[in-house]
C-alpha cells in the first residue's frame, strides 16, 4: 500500500467523517459507530448522506476481505504449495460465513488481535478455548503476509 492511499484513508476520511459527526449533532444521537456514521451524513445530506455511507460501507468490506484472502492465500502457498490454495479459500469461505451470520464483537475483536493489536490480551481470563481460537486464526491467516515477497524480491 502506497502512502497516498493511507494518507487519504487515515487523513482525508476519518477527519471528513469526524467533522460531519461533530458539526450535524449525530454524536449526541447514542449511536456508535456505521450508525453514528449514517445518521450523521443523513442529516448533512438528506438523501444521499446514507447512501454514501452504505457504498463506503459495502467497498471497504469486500476489498478487506478480498486483501486479508489474498494475503493468507499467498503465505500458505509460499510455505505449503500451490496445492493449499483451494483448500485454503474452501476454509476461508467457511470462516466469512462464520463471520457474516455471527455478531461483530467476536470477529472484530479476534481479527484486532490477529492484526497485532493488544485487545487479545482480555483472552487470558476466558480460558484455553479462546488461545486455540487465536492460534487456528493466526495459523489460517499466518500474520506473515509480506514475508514471501520480502523474501523473493531480495
């Protein structure tokens, strides 16, 4: 990823988004986050304003889960074979449906984890089920996904 791509992302979107909430009065709403997102540029713009948040919604999902398979995808090829690859899209499959037909605290929080982020450390007090959890996760996606090309390119 280019750093236009995340100054625009990180800069652009989030202080857009930030001032809309503040300045249309959405963030007394009790909403939280899409909601507060949608009732704010609702009431900025009537009309579009929800539209456009169900269409940046509905982008940044389906090319996050299309970048997160990609990445898995290559890292289980570089160290297995191509010979994983349509086993491992089956098991991802599985896992999306998992994740699209269960709440958003269970899958958001593990994929915080996942990606580095110290939220997993709640995980201790919930026994051993949630570390196999954790390793089935990190081992499907191998948090590695740059190494083979960093490996390759050199």
């Amino acid at each position: 990823m280019g750093i236009w791509e995340v100054f625009i992302d990180t800069i652009v979107v989030c202080t857009m988004t930030a001032l809309v909430v503040l300045l249309t009065g959405a963030l007394y709403t009790g909403a939280t986050g899409a909601e507060l997102a949608s009732t704010a540029f609702s009431t900025g713009l009537p009309g579009p304003g929800g539209l456009i948040v169900l269409a940046g919604l509905v982008l940044f999902s389906y090319t996050t889960m299309l970048t997160w398979c990609f990445y898995g995808e290559k890292s289980w090829e570089y160290i297995f074979g191509k010979g994983v690859v349509i086993p491992y899209r089956l098991i991802f499959l599985g896992f999306l449906y998992i994740g699209a037909i269960g709440g958003l605290v269970l899958p958001r929080s593990r994929a915080d984890s996942g990606c580095g982020n110290r939220q997993g450390a709640r995980c201790e007090s919930r026994g051993r089920h949630s570390h196999l959890f954790l390793l089935i996760q990190n081992l499907l996606r191998l948090n590695l996904p740059v190494t083979p090309i960093l490996i390759t390119k050199r």
